[in-house]
C-alpha cells in the first residue's frame, strides 16, 4: 500500500515542479531608478559618511582644548594657581582632568564588541535541497538579481536579504538569502514566491543595497553609543556615592560632561536615522514593485495580510511555548506549532487586524513603508505578474520548494531552543508538535464548554461549585437525572442576576484592595496622594468608612452569589454521577477514558479550588507590599514604613510556605508519560526568603497565574464532560455566550 502512494506523491510533487520552473521562465521589466533616486542615495551615503567625521571632530575639539587648558596653565605662575581670589586656576585644573573622562567615555563605543551571536540561520546544502536553489536561481534570472551565494533558513516570521561576510562583502555580489521556515508553512508558493522575488528585488538594487548596509551600520554604532552602557558607568555612578564632596562635585561634573556629548551623539544618531530611513522606505518601495511584478498587485496586498496573520500567530505560539515550558515540554517543530495558530485566529481579532492594518501610518524613522502606503503602491502597477500556474495548483503549500521541510523545520527549531534557553535547554523536554496541538486544542474545547455550561465567567477567587460527592454513583439515577434538568433551569434563570452580581463583587473587592492598601500607607505616617490609589478622599475616618463599607459589601455579595452557585453545583455534581450509570457512560465515545479522567480530576479541582481560595489573603498582601513600596523612595528615612515592609514580607514569606507545603508530594493533574511533575515543581518549586522582595513578588504574581490557570483548565474538562452527559439526557448544548456583549 505504501509503495504505490510515495511514486504517486513523489510524481505530484515532480509535476508541481515543474510547472514552478515554467512560471518564473520569464524576464520581470527592470524597476526603473530614477536620477533623483541616485542623486538620493549618492547624497544620504555622503550625509551619512559625514556623521562619523563630526565625531572625530568632536574627539579633536576635546583634545585640543584639553592641550590649550594644560598648556595655558602651565604658563600661569604658581601664585595664580593658588590664589584665593582668582578662581581660573581651579577650572584649569579642574577642565584638564575632566575633558580627558569625557573623552574616554566617547572612545569607549569604538571598542564595544557585540555578543557572538548563538542564534545564527541554519545554512543549506545545494545537494540537501536542489530544487530550492533551482527555483532560487530562476526567480533571480527573472528578477535580473545576482544568484545569492548561500541560503539560510530560521524560525523567523520573515525573510531577508544581506551581504554574507559583512563589510567583506560590500564590494561583490556575496550575498545570502535567509528564509523563514514558518513562512513557507504558513504561506501558498505564489505568496512565498512573491516573498522571494522582494528580496531578490533588494538584490537587484545593488547600489542601493550597499548604501543601505554601510548607513545601518553607522546608525547602529551611534544608537549603541548613545544608549549602551557598561562598567565604565557604573564605576562612574558608584563613585558619586561616597561621601567626600569633593569627590562627588568632581564626578558629577563629569557625568554631566558625559551627559552632554551623548547628547549630541544622539543628535547625530536622530539624524541619521531620519536620513537613512527615507532611503530604506524607498527601496522597500522598489522591492515591492518587483513582489507585484512577479505574482501579480493583488497577490502582494493578500500576501501582505498573510504575514501579519502569521506574525500575530507567532505571538500565539510563544503564548503555547511558555505553558509547555513550565510543563517540562516544548514542540519539536516550530514552524508547524505558529501554523498551527492561524485558524485560532478568531474573527474579532482579523478584523481587527484589518483595521490595523488600514489605519497605520509611515512614520519618521520608519525602515519600512505602513502597509497601506505599500498596498497602494504596488495597485499602482495594476498587473497580474508574469507567475502563473494552472488553477488546481497555484495554491499548492510552498513546502513543495524543499525535499525534507519537516526534518528541516525540527533541526531550527533544535537551534532556536539551544539560542534562547542555552544550557537549560534539555532534549528530552521535546514532544511531538501534532500531539500538543491536539492537547492543545482539545483544552480550547473545553473552555468554550465551560462558557457555555455556566454561561458566565466565574470569579476566580471564589471556589468553584462542584460536591465531594461528584464521583460517587447516585442512590435513584432517575431522581440524579431530574437534578442535572433542575439545576440547568435554576442556572439559566438566575443567570442575568448573577453576572450583575459578578461586576459588583469585583468592584467592591477592587476598592477593598485600594483603601485597604492607603490605609497601610497612612499606618505609616505617610501622606498620600487620593488620585494615586484611584480614591476620591485621603482621609483616614473616610477611608476606614469605606474600607468597611466595601468589605461588608464582599461578604454580602458573595453570600448573594450562593443561590447561582449552588444550582451550579447540583447541575454539575449529579451529572459527573451519572457516569456511574452503565446506561448514560456506555453512550458516550470513549467511555472508559472519559470516566477515567473524571475520576482523576475531580479531587484535584476541589484541592485546586480551595488553594485558589487560600491564596486571596496572599494576594492581599502582595498588593500592599507593592503599595507600601512604592512609598520607599521619598520616605527612606521612615523606620515606620521599612518596619511595616518587612512584617509584611515575612507575613507573605510564611504563606508561601504553607502553600508550597499543601502542595507537596501532590502530583500535577495534567501528567504524562514523558513529563511527570508534582504540583510543588510547576506552581511554586522554591520559596524566596523573607527579604527577597522582587522574588516575594515575582513568585507570588506567578503562583497565582498559574494555579488560577489550572483551576480553569481542570472545571473546563469536567465541565466539557458534563456537557456530553447532559447532550445524551436529552439537553442540547446552551450557545456559546458573547460575553463583550453582556
């Protein structure tokens, strides 16, 4: 059976090929460069080669007037010097001593090395993928592009075009195609063709190319200049701390010497980003004119919005990465987990993509044209491109153009993890793409069903409605079954009060939290500022009234919540019983793993749901500590304020460790045969001591993520199976609410 399908798909791909070939065996008519553009280029090249002689000028400048100060000096005789009276003396020697600081901080950028970089694209083998330089060379011929020397590929949302060696390069056609593997996952081969054919297009702009590589390199040494900082500064801020005046005089003398020729090294950098920019947008311009040649105006605007797609679905995929990471997981192929992305894109989010798009607007210092500019100026060219292919396969996956794309796509994604993570970076972590798409997926399922079984978002930091005795069989299954119909009634009834009561409840905890934390605050002695905390009063006699007020509204609330709840939990106890009932789980696909799970996850949601609970107090102080801090900078003399930080931080401290103790030995309710984790190890594997204020925070804000997040996912599952349940009772399931409309 398998040795009939490959010849018929190694034949396919074959005729694919071929057709590729015939639709690129055609010249594209040179973009045209105008005389104004080479008077441009040959103008910003000479504007910015002036650049770096303004800062050698500027060296010299110093250098001379530190001469003159040394030589004038020298010629005033040694009662001048010392004269009370006649101050020149002391700025002689104080400006002999400082220009020369200054002049080491503006020759300290000529010797910044930049870091190696690890991340380097993956370099291809002319013999490991023949037809992809083929296809290469004839698009190039087509374009009237030099052939690039080498291609390389990455995990990159992008593609691009530069000169191989660098400056090595500069005076020859050593150049190097790098080629974003999710692109050509993610895009058709007339998309990814017209990709191509833009590079090539910044190839064919030889003079342009070069001027644009030497222009980039200065602006990059300038902005590094300006902003760049190392231990140099900080041997410099550290030495203005100590306490001889005339010591400290002297250094801030000098750091506002350093101050100002950065100043106007950012002058420089400012204008010669502003030059070269207006060049690059240009040849960006050009590029796409060679883009809509090749593959027709329309492909390039469809193109366009295929790329912006792809790029918030990398946001997506970096958004999945992290939670498998802290799972102990990561996909084995990158490219195909960001596609993967693409069909989540909901379509709220590609209209408003869309409208993004539209509104964007080209900006001083932008390197490339805004979207619409560039869609308006390819329309321009009003062509259909001389690529073309018959109908059934102009839409054919741009895989086609390499002979192992998946092995291909795994090997970077080996060298993005190894470039990012380094030695934390372990193999064994790595499982297939397509099965945590799947999980993936299936979890997203889930939450919509969650959504749709309650009908509102349910608070997080209340516990979540569901009995001990969710898994036990019910005595009548009859009675079990008129409870899951009664309490779905009961829930849909109380469902427009319960989410009035939700917004409330959520506005009186918010302003618990505000005038709880002015009042730690005021505890202090502080003053403070009512705007700051988003109050209306600074008073203390007003602010304990409403501290008090918005408490007893918490509790009153919540209690009001019960009514909803309860008929919640009916609902969702007695119909997780019912798979007890052979009659009910003999119906349902994949009875006996869908039971199983059940099984396994309900006390691990009611463990959850009760750790949520426990955290709200330790998120209470989390606030305040971060309230009372933000107090510490103009206050670091009030003994009051550090005391009350400190309490609070070993008060946070001690909670943390009781927490992490509730979570010991516990396992993590989403373990797989390749990852086993405990609960402590994912949400909270080390406590920070009582004075790590930043670790305080930071492993507080994380715990409370990542224990809100399993609560969801673990009531998502349950509430997915509970849904299925109710489906076989007859219960169609309820529509998926539009909460931004509610």
């Amino acid at each position: 059976m398998t040795e009939q399908v490959k010849p018929r798909a190694s034949s396919r791909r074959q005729e694919v090929r071929e057709h590729l070939l015939k639709a690129v065996d055609a010249e594209i008519e040179p973009v045209p460069i105008s005389a104004m553009y080479r008077c441009g280029i040959v103008l910003i090249g000479g504007v910015m080669l002036l650049l770096p002689v303004a800062y050698l000028v500027l060296l010299l400048l110093l250098g001379h007037t530190v001469y003159w100060h040394a030589m004038y000096l020298n010629a005033m005789s040694q009662a001048q010097v010392k004269s009370p009276s006649d101050f020149s003396g002391v700025v002689l020697v104080a400006a002999v001593i400082l220009i020369p600081v200054v002049m080491l901080f503006l020759l300290n950028p000529l010797f910044y090395r930049d870091p190696k970089d690890e991340g380097k694209p993956q370099r291809l083998k002319e013999s490991a993928e023949p037809f992809l330089f083929e296809y290469v060379a004839a698009i190039c011929d087509s374009v009237g592009a030099p052939v690039p020397k080498s291609i390389r590929v990455n995990c990159d949302v992008n593609a691009s075009a530069s000169l191989r060696r660098g400056f090595s390069s500069l005076f020859s056609n050593d150049l190097t195609l790098t080629i974003g593997l999710p692109l050509v996952a993610g895009m058709t081969v007339r998309e990814l063709t017209g990709v191509l054919a833009h590079e090539f297009g910044h190839f064919a702009q030889t003079t342009g190319m070069r001027a644009n590589f030497v222009t980039s390199n200065i602006n990059y040494w300038f902005w590094r200049a300006v902003y760049k900082r190392d231990g140099l500064d900080e041997m410099l801020v550290n030495a203005s701390r100590v306490w001889d005046v005339r010591i400290v005089a002297f250094v801030y003398l000098a750091r506002i010497g350093v101050w100002m020729t950065r100043q106007v090294l950012f002058v420089l950098a400012w204008l010669g980003s502003a030059i070269s920019c207006l060049m690059m947008r240009q040849m960006e311009f050009d590029a796409d004119r060679y883009e809509a040649r090749m593959v027709g105006s329309h492909a390039f605007a469809k193109s366009t919005m295929r790329l912006q797609q792809l790029g918030y679905a990398n946001f997506m995929a970096m958004h999945d990465l992290e939670r498998f990471y802290d799972e102990s997981r990561l996909a084995d192929n990158l490219s195909k987990l960001i596609v993967s992305n693409v069909p989540r894109i909901t379509p709220e989010i590609r209209k408003a993509l869309r409208d993004h798009q539209r509104a964007q607007k080209t900006g001083l210092f932008d390197t490339h044209p805004a979207d619409p500019d560039r869609i308006k100026s390819a329309r321009q060219e009003q062509t259909d491109g001389i690529w073309q292919m018959p109908a059934e396969l102009e839409n054919c996956a741009a895989s086609v153009l390499f002979d192992d794309f998946d092995r291909l796509c795994r090997i970077c994604t080996l060298e993005f993890y190894e470039a990012r993570l380094g030695d934390e970076f372990d193999k064994k972590r790595l499982t297939s793409t397509d099965e945590l798409v799947s999980e993936r997926d299936a979890e997203f399922e889930a939450r919509n069903a969650l959504d749709r079984y309650f009908q509102v978002h349910l608070p997080i930091m209340q516990p979540l409605p569901l009995s001990e005795s969710a898994m036990e069989k019910p005595a009548n299954p009859k009675e079990a079954v008129q409870r899951v119909k009664d309490g779905r009634e009961a829930l849909l009834k109380s469902v427009p009060e319960y989410r009035a009561l939700c917004q409330r409840l959520e506005k009186a905890e918010s302003l618990m939290m505000t005038t709880g934390e002015a009042l730690a605050c005021l505890d202090c002695g502080l003053k403070i500022n009512a705007a700051y905390f988003g109050l209306k009063t600074s008073r203390r006699r007003e602010l304990q009234e409403t501290h008090e007020r918005a408490r007893e509204g918490v509790q009153h609330l919540a209690a009001s919540l019960m009514e909803f709840e309860s008929n919640a939990s009916v609902r969702l106890t007695h119909a997780l019983q019912l798979l007890n009932v052979s009659a009910v789980a003999s119906r349902l696909e994949n009875a006996e793993e869908v039971c199983a799970e059940a099984r396994r996850l309900v006390p691990e949601a009611l463990f959850v749901s009760s750790l949520m609970a426990e955290l709200g107090p330790t998120q209470i102080l989390y606030r305040r500590v971060a309230a009372l801090f933000g107090q510490i900078e103009k206050n670091q003399q009030n003994r009051r304020l550090i005391e009350k930080i400190i309490d609070q931080m070993q008060k946070m401290h001690n909670r943390l460790e009781a927490v992490q103790q509730q979570m010991k030995d516990r396992d993590y309710p989403f373990n797989t045969e390749k990852m086993m984790l405990t609960l402590e190890k994912y949400a909270l594997p080390t406590v920070p001591d009582a004075d790590d204020l930043y670790g305080l925070v930071t492993v507080t804000q994380n715990l409370y993520e990542k224990i809100a997040g399993l609560q969801v996912r673990l009531f998502a599952r349950l509430a997915h199976t509970a849904e299925q349940v109710e489906t076989i009772l007859g219960l169609p399931p309820l529509p998926q609410p539009d909460f931004d409309k509610t």
